[in-house]
C-alpha cells in the first residue's frame, strides 16, 4: 500500500473511537450539556469491554460490557450535573480522575493474572471488491465488525438528531432555551439525561472499539486524552454533525501521521504530531477558524424557579 | 361585535377605543354580552391560590373565576402578583395552598406540559421562543418527541389560523430577525396551534406600538368569540376597555376587587389598583397607567367637571385624547429660559450590530441645559444602543458626541463621568449597580476615596453619608449595609438615581427606560427627581417606551425609528400624541 492509502486507513481508524464518542457528545452539548468525563466514559467502555472479554471469553460480550459501565458512569454524570445542578465542567474533571484510578486499579486486580492472556477481540472483515478501491477501501471497507456497526450509529445518530426531525428539535431547543423548551411542554430534564446516556453509549463503543478492534488488549490510560479531542472536535465542528465528523477524522489523520510520517518523507518529531490536533482546538475555539456560537445553555442547569 | 372576522392581522378595531366607562350608562354590545354570558360554564376556578417566595408571599389567598366566551381582566401594579397568578395556572410554580378547577375538574398542573395537555396555554411576557429556530420549528417544538415533524400538517393549522384570525406567519422566517411584534403574533399562534380552552397573556402589549395593541384585542375577542376563555393580564386600563368582559383586580397579592366590566367605573378600578382615590393622583400617574382622558367619574367632587373639557377637546372620541392638561405645566417648568446652551450634542452617530444591520443610522439630537428631551419609539430601534454609545459602553462607527463643549465620542466611561455626564442604564441591576455590594457602597463606588481614613475605608462615615441619601430619597430599606439586591425595583432605581444626579458638575443625565417595571409611586418619585435636575441646569435625555410619560414629563420628543431619530415633536403643539404615534409606526418616516 501506498503511504497516503496508508495514512488515510490509518486515519480513518485511529478516528473511529473518537468519531463515536463526538456523535453522543455533540448530542449532549446540543442539549444543553457538556461531558468533559467523556474520556473517563472511553476508559470505563476500555476497560470494562476487555474484563467482559475476558472473563466471558466473547468480544460481543466484552462489548455489551464496555456499554453497560460506560452508561453507568455517564449516569453519574447526569445525576450530579442535570439533578443535582453540579457545574458541568468540575463533575466532568472529577470523573475522569475517578475512571483512571478506578481503571488502573480494577486492571491490576482483575487482569493482573492474565495480563498476556489473549483477549477475544474482533478481526477485520475487509468487503470483497470495495475494500481494494485505492485510497478510499482501506479506510472505509476494512473494519471489524464493531467498526461497521460504530460507522452506522454515528450515520443514524447525525441523521436523527438534525433539525429536520421532531428529536432534533427538541434537543436543541433544551439547549438553546431550556425555559423555552419547558414551557412547550418538553421534558427538559429527561431530554437532557436521555442525551447524558446516549454520550455515554456512544463513549463507550468507542472504548471497546479502542481496545477490541484497535489494540486488542487493556492498558493503563490507553485512551490517553482522545475523549478530550472528541470534545474538541465537537467544538471545532460548530456543533454540526457533518464538520464535527470532519474534524474527527483530520484528527485521526493528524495522528496517523505519527506512523507514516517517515514513509512520507517528512521528517518531524513525533511530538509535534500529537500536538497538532489541539493547536487546531485552540484555533478553533479562539474563533480563527470562523465564528463558533456554542447552544446558548450550554452548561446551564435547567430548574424552574419557584 | 363585529360578526365577521377579518382576514388580516391589522384588523378595524372591534369597538371605539378608550371610552371610558360610565356605570350603566349606554352600554355597547360586547358588555351587554358580557352580561349575557354571566351564568355561562365556568373555565376557571381558583380557590385562596397562595404562593411565597422566599418570606414574601406573592399572592396571598387570590380566588377568582374565569368564564367560556370571555375576555378575563386581572388589573393590578408590578409586583401584585399578576405574573405569579399565571405561572400557577400555567404550572411553572407550584402553589403553596389553594386549589384549581378547570371545567369543575380539580386542576393541579406540577409543570408546564400538565397545563397544556389540560388545554391551558400562555403567552408570555418575554416569549417562549427559541431565537435560532425558524418560525416552524418553534411552532413544531409543542408537537413531542417525534422522529418526522408534522410539518405539512403544521402548514395546514397555519392557514386556518390564519383565515380564524387573521395571524399570517412566515414558517422559514428564523425568530431572531423577527421584529417583536411579529414574534408576539408567532408566540400567540404558537398557543393557538394547541386549540386552547384557556389562553393567559402575560402582559402582552409592552413591546406592542399602538396599531399592534389594537389587533391584538382584537384578537384576544375573536378568541373569547370562538368559546374558549381568555384572561389578559396587563396594567393598562385602555387594553381592559378594549377587550375585556369582566375584570379581577389584584394588590399585594390580594384580590381586592372585580366583577363584569360593566358594572365598575375606570376609575374605580384604578383606585383599586393603587389603593388610593383617583383625583388624588399626579395626572403623570394616570398618565402611566394608560389612563389618559379617563374621567375619575364619582370619585374626587371635582375631578369630574374639570376633565370633561379634555375628552370633548379630543378629536371626536376616534383616537385617544391627548392630555391636554397635564402637558403645558410640565412644559412650562422646564422651558422657561429662552436661549439654551447645549449640554449634549449628537452629530451623526452611526452604529451597527454584530450582525451587520444597522442599529443607528446618523442619528443626530441635542440636549439643551435644562432640558429634557425624550427619546420615544417602539423597542428595538435603537433606544438601547443609543443609551449604549453615551453610557461608553459601545462604540460608535461614526459619528461624534460633545458633552458641554467637549468631545465624548471614544471617551470611556469614567471620562465622562468626570466631565458630568450621568447614566441611568437600561438594565439597572446588571450595569446600574452592583447587587451584592451595599446600598452606600454602590452609592459611592466612584468616590470611595473620599471616605479614607488611615488610608483605609472608613466604613462609619460612609453608611452616614449613605444614610443622608437613603433619607433624602425616599429609599426603602431596612439599612443602607444592605445588599443591593434585596431592594425592589423601584428602590434599586432610586439609589441608582441619586448617585447619578449628585455628580459634580451634572451637566446632561442619559436616562434609558427608567420607569420600567416600577410602580406608580415609583415612578412619581424618578419623574419629580428628573424634573428636579432639569430645573437646576441640567439636561436630560429620557429614553422611555411609555409615550404617555414622555409626553407628560419632556419638553420635546424624538421618535427612534429603524435607527433614525424622527422629529423632534414639541410636546405642547396640538396633535402632539397622533404625531408621535405615526412617526413610531413608520407612517411619517
């Protein structure tokens, strides 16, 4: 394969865990609701689809597993900052410190015996025919069978949750005006955990895809900081489906890049590389990649006054 | 009432305007009807509602009853609980004792879909709707969690509320490029899509110019005509006369009176809204209350006789009379010094939003010493930036200001506070002061310095000082050591008051919307302050939507339009009021 074949493959791949946990995160901020422990959720789908896999001896199994703990710590999430009215941003630090020790933790008592144990994971099922189309096969025709799945949630999930749909609208008017959105009768609060669960969801698959699809084992803080970039690539996408999905994938690129970067000839350190998607993340925030205008509720707790 | 509805929004007034009302005497259809309808089903029922907030109670034991076919008055000051009524019925607050029954059916609403789901809709004072969505999609918001919006259905309702009605609505149109009258019409049709049995407007009508308010109650009748129930919540008595059938009157949180419209003088009504005899207010008062050319009838011996003249001067009873008798003494106060020098001075002053539109467009106006000036129009003309750009706070494209000879125009604020410029901002509580500091400590933020003592604040001398003031005006608080917050409105816009009018040297006070939300006491005391300050040399710009106040109070008007400033009008030439009105509309322009 050509270097830019591999690039693009490469790419595409290392953006799949992110591109799921943006699909629920941009729900979530849409909203009204923003996860910063969107990284923890990754590392608890990480870690827990690989104890499932384990244990179970059944990928699929591991999977439903990596969902389940996710959803249940996305639940944390919502309790402290839809229920309780928690600022958004210090719940979300807090849990994310909480998924690393817990995960670092549970890895040692729970995989500390078999940590060279084979975990069943899913094999690539390349399509015949499609997956040799140059450039674009690799990336898009030759995943696991979690990936195709991932690839069509995120396609439903961008679907359903555009304006053009009734879902739609009532998550971005709990995000744009939560009273507003109350006051026509919506759910506000249901709306906002149902969008809280379905991040975690998404986090989740993408932890298990992480560690199921991609390296096929657990390790300590294997996310490493990509649930942050899924929240900077929401940001980065204005909160629109299609550019959040963009910059998931340059994302991916960007650290693609790490790998094929000599075969390419550019001689770069690798740091640089790793770098780069957040110098785009502050970019975009600063409003130098065009103007961004977050959900005007946008880590505002709903509560009727009185 | 007319039997046939009219197709358009701006439909021919359903009935001659602010007549007053006489007890008994000839009676027009619609409160013969009201009548008629006396034992018509009740819609609805409150029995001793009661709800506190915090220690006070904001409605205090309210019962009332609300019937099908009717337009349902509930009168009363700020803070008498109006508002808090509507939330209860509408299920945004929980009432702390008291029951409701809708059609007899015991009726205990615990959110907002409760109450519509039970056939109870609102419209609220400061809209429900979502400014990045199209007309539509907030129209579609009522209609659930559902994957397919029924929009073609949604056009279908359209078109019969519109032919209903007379409400056209542009469904693409997104609502913040809305004017706001407009997006009045998008939150009534909202309510109307829901086929209500019960439609609460929340003081509808203070973003409104004239002809909006008047297709409105037009609209508010149509409604009541079509069987459901209506109940209008407002402070303005031209509306009740309008519209209404029968009126609940609420002070304090208290139902100190109602009854079908027909049986109670306007007068009567005003009295129980303030809780003092008609003839005994300023006419500025009644002027704010929408009283104007309302005869006090029966009420002061010789109110009557000394303001029937003002009524027959009106031009034959079509539009409202002007009030003749309140302007020339005003004027007279103010415009006694012939020649005048300039204390402010605008000269084509362009600004535009964020968005690109244009929010003043060379705008120029001159504030004589001793002056006031009114800034009148319908909101959202550019009253709030111009405020803005003197006040500092935003800066002008083009354009230039003087203050007493010196230019202003890119000087910050505290430049033009030393060279006598005071502001009183719009929105009082967020820039006019700051609500966790003291009463004294906000009174004298600018010159703390004035109160050191070892170099550090000497705190006793201060509260003193602060104590002086807090007398002087009239301030109703427990202790000037009180935090900011904790006083109302009109308090809070007293302090803010007299900390701009004791700079020195005054030279032009910016006034932007000062009255709003204040009580009539209130509002008499800022007025008589600003009247005060005018007389002692300085000159007052006044921005106010309330056009009755600045014809009472200003020696001249200009009239924001689209971001120009129309006019001037003086206040005392005749035909002043119908003037004004048609530069605020556009008509003149």
């Amino acid at each position: 394969m050509s270097p830019v074949s591999d690039l693009l493959s490469g790419g595409v791949h290392l953006a799949l865990p992110v591109l799921l946990a943006a699909s629920g995160e941009l729900i979530s901020e849409r909203a009204g609701v923003l996860n910063l422990s969107l990284e923890g959720m990754m590392l608890t789908g990480a870690f827990a689809s690989v104890a499932g896999a384990l244990q179970s001896g059944d990928a699929t199994v591991g999977v439903l597993c990596g969902v389940a703990a996710a959803v249940l710590f996305a639940a944390l999430q919502a309790v402290l900052s839809v229920t309780l009215r928690a600022d958004q941003v210090v719940v979300g630090i807090a849990a994310n410190a909480l998924a690393l020790g817990a995960t670092t933790y549970g890895s040692r008592v729970m995989l500390g015996d078999d940590r060279n144990a084979t975990v069943p994971s899913f094999d690539e099922l390349p399509v015949p025919g499609l997956s040799d189309i140059p450039y674009v096969g690799p990336a898009l025709f030759a995943h696991t069978a979690l990936g195709y799945a991932a690839l069509a949630l995120v396609a439903v999930i961008g679907l359903a949750a555009s304006r053009r749909t009734g879902l739609g609208l009532a998550v971005d008017a709990a995000g744009e005006d939560a009273e507003t959105a109350d006051r026509s009768g919506l759910p506000v609060r249901g709306i906002r955990y149902a969008c809280v669960l379905l991040a975690g969801l998404t986090a989740g698959l993408g932890g298990a895809q992480l560690a199921l699809s991609e390296v096929h084992a657990f390790t300590d803080n294997m996310t490493a900081g990509i649930g942050y970039l899924a929240v900077v690539a929401v940001i980065a996408g204005r909160w629109r489906a299609l550019p959040t999905a963009l910059a998931c994938v340059f994302f991916g690129i960007a650290q693609a890049l790490q790998f094929t970067a000599p075969a390419l000839g550019v001689d770069l350190p690798v740091a640089v590389l790793v770098m780069s998607p957040y110098v785009i993340a502050l970019l975009a925030v600063s409003g130098l990649v065009g103007r961004s205008r977050a959900p005007a509720c946008l880590t505002v707790p709903f509560a009727r006054t009185g | 009432m007319s039997a046939v509805p009219s197709l358009t929004w701006r439909a021919p007034r359903a009935r001659p305007a602010p007549e007053p009302f006489r007890g008994g005497a000839a009676p027009d259809e619609a409160r013969s009807s009201g009548a008629d309808r006396a034992d018509a089903t009740v819609t609805l029922e409150l029995e001793g509602l009661t709800k506190a907030f915090g220690a006070t109670p904001a409605l205090d034991a309210a019962s009332l009853r609300v019937r099908a076919g009717t337009v349902h008055c509930v009168l009363g000051e700020n803070g008498a609980g109006k508002s808090t009524l509507c939330n209860l019925v509408f299920g945004a607050h929980s009432p702390d004792a008291g029951t409701m029954r809708l059609y007899g059916e015991p009726y205990a609403p615990q959110r907002p879909a409760d109450a519509l789901a039970a056939g109870v809709a609102m419209v609220h004072q400061h809209f429900s709707l979502v400014p990045t969505m199209t007309v539509a999609e907030n129209l579609l918001l009522g209609t659930g969690l559902r994957l397919r919006p029924p929009r073609r259905e949604l056009l279908g309702e359209l078109d019969a509320v519109a032919d209903t009605y007379g409400l056209s609505l542009d469904p693409d149109a997104r609502v913040d490029a809305l004017p706001v009258g407009i997006r009045q019409q998008v939150e009534i049709v909202k309510c109307l899509l829901r086929k209500p049995r019960l439609l609460l407007l929340d003081e509808p009508t203070g973003v409104l110019d004239p002809a909006q308010i008047e297709s409105l109650m037009a609209t508010c009748r149509r409604i009541a005509e079509a069987g459901h129930a209506v109940v209008l919540v407002t402070h303005k008595l031209a509306e009740v006369a309008r519209a209404g059938d029968e009126a609940t009157v609420l002070r304090g949180g208290r139902v100190v009176g109602g009854g079908p419209l027909a049986g109670i003088a306007q007068s009567d009504l005003v009295a129980m809204m303030v809780g003092r005899r008609v003839a005994e207010l300023d006419p500025l008062l009644a002027a704010g209350l929408g009283l104007e050319g309302a005869r006090p009838e029966g009420v002061g011996p010789e109110g009557s006789g000394a303001d029937e003249s003002a009524v027959d001067a009106a031009p034959d009873g079509g539009g409202p009379p002007a009030p003749g008798a309140t302007v020339p003494a005003a004027a007279a106060a103010t415009s006694a010094g012939a020649p005048r020098a300039a204390a402010l001075a605008v000269r084509g002053l362009t600004v535009r939003r964020p968005d690109g539109t244009t929010a003043l467009d060379a705008v120029s106006l001159t504030v004589a010493r001793g002056e006031i000036l009114g800034v009148a129009g319908v909101e959202g003309n550019g009253q709030s930036e111009l405020g803005a750009v003197l006040a500092g706070s935003l800066r002008a494209r083009s354009g230039s200001v003087e203050l007493d000879g010196h230019d202003i125009t890119a000087a910050p604020p505290a430049r033009r506070t030393r060279l006598g410029l005071g502001v009183v901002p719009e929105d009082r509580l967020h820039e006019g002061c700051i609500g966790e500091l003291s009463v004294a400590e906000n009174l004298f933020l600018a010159r703390l310095a004035d109160f050191r003592r070892y170099g550090l604040l000497d705190r006793r001398a201060l509260n003193r000082a602060a104590d002086e003031v807090v007398a002087a005006h009239a301030i109703r608080t427990e202790d000037s050591r009180a935090p900011m917050r904790t006083l109302s409105g009109g308090n809070q816009q007293k302090v803010v008051l007299a900390r701009e009018l004791a700079l020195d040297p005054l030279v032009c006070l910016v006034a932007s919307q000062p009255t709003r939300g204040l009580d009539i006491g209130a509002v008499g005391a800022v007025v008589t302050r600003l009247r005060d300050a005018a007389a002692r040399g300085c000159g007052i710009l006044l921005i106010s939507s309330e056009l009755s106040e600045l014809l009472a109070v200003a020696d001249r008007i200009v009239v924001m339009y689209r971001g120009r400033a129309l006019g001037p009008v003086r206040t005392g030439e005749p035909g002043a009021r119908e003037r004004l009105g048609r530069l605020m509309t556009g008509a003149d322009a």
